[in-house]
C-alpha cells in the first residue's frame, strides 16, 4: 500500500493510515503548525497526482509565506480537492478526467469538449505538453495547473470556517 516514506513515518508527523496529517484545504499539519504537507506524503483525500499537487502548491506557498512572516491569521488559503487524471483509451487518444477530489463532482476545464470523449488532442498534450511541464515549469513555480501559467486567485477561509 501506499504511504509516505519511513522517514516521515518515524518522525511522528503521520496518521495511522501513514500519511503526514494535514487539513485537507490548508494542507497545515494537525498538531504542529509550522509544518505542511502537499502530494504523495499528505493525507489529503483526492488522488496523488501532478494535477492535484498544481493545486495544492500555490496554496502551500501563501500559507508557509504567511507564517514566515509572522502573520498565522493570514495562512487562509484553501485547497479546493481539484485533480485529473488522464485515461489512455488506445489508438493515440486518452480521456482527460477533471474532477474534485472531495466532492467527485467533474470539474472540466476545456468546456466546449466533451472530456467523456477520448481525443488525440488530450493524447498530444500528455505526450508532449505535460512533460515538459512538470520538468521545467511547475519545479519553478511557473505552472498552475488547470490555470497554466496564470497564478491563481487563491481562496480563503474565514474565522468560522466558510470561504471568501
């Protein structure tokens, strides 16, 4: 099965299920509140994918600024559960598969397409576009997932716990 590495495991940072315990919208550890988690290692409940961790990143990056700056009160972004995953159906063409992770309700970004449908178009972008991606671009913070290259408006959460 599936979990964070030992290191972790040992460190005490995990859950029972083996995954660094974190809220699953401000991806902040559970006890320790200067720790955040994102990806394979947290126990965020959406799919461990490239798409999901586009997602959570940005939200990591204000949060952990926030509390470096000595400003807890403003580590309020939220992580939304949104992922994809991409369905190799054969004969060059694939399924783009956008949904959110909490709810499982889809959430496709290339609307006009029918993304139950397989396309070369998806087969070309994960052949040649997502690659080069998640190797030259999302390590630089310059990928924002379904929002490319444009740095997403983040949500906030309010003191009762909605959001803004």
């Amino acid at each position: 099965p599936m979990s964070a590495p030992s290191f972790l495991q040992d460190s005490g940072l995990t859950n029972a299920s083996g995954f660094v315990d974190v809220d699953k919208e401000t991806c902040q550890h559970s006890r320790y509140p200067s720790v955040f988690a994102l990806g394979d290692c947290s126990s965020l409940l959406t799919s461990k994918t490239y798409s999901a961790v586009s997602g959570q990143a940005p939200v990591v990056v204000h949060n952990v600024q926030s509390m470096l700056r000595s400003k807890p009160s403003e580590a309020n972004a939220a992580y939304d559960g949104s992922t994809a995953c991409l369905i190799l159906t054969g004969d060059s063409k694939l399924m783009l598969a956008e949904f959110s992770g909490y709810t499982m309700e889809p959430a496709p970004t290339f609307w006009p397409l029918d993304q139950r449908v397989p396309r070369w178009l998806f087969y070309f972008m994960k052949r040649f576009v997502f690659e080069r991606v998640y190797w030259h671009l999302m390590p630089i913070g310059r990928w924002f997932g379904k929002r490319t290259i444009f740095e997403p408006p983040l949500v906030r959460r309010t003191l009762n716990g909605g959001t803004q």
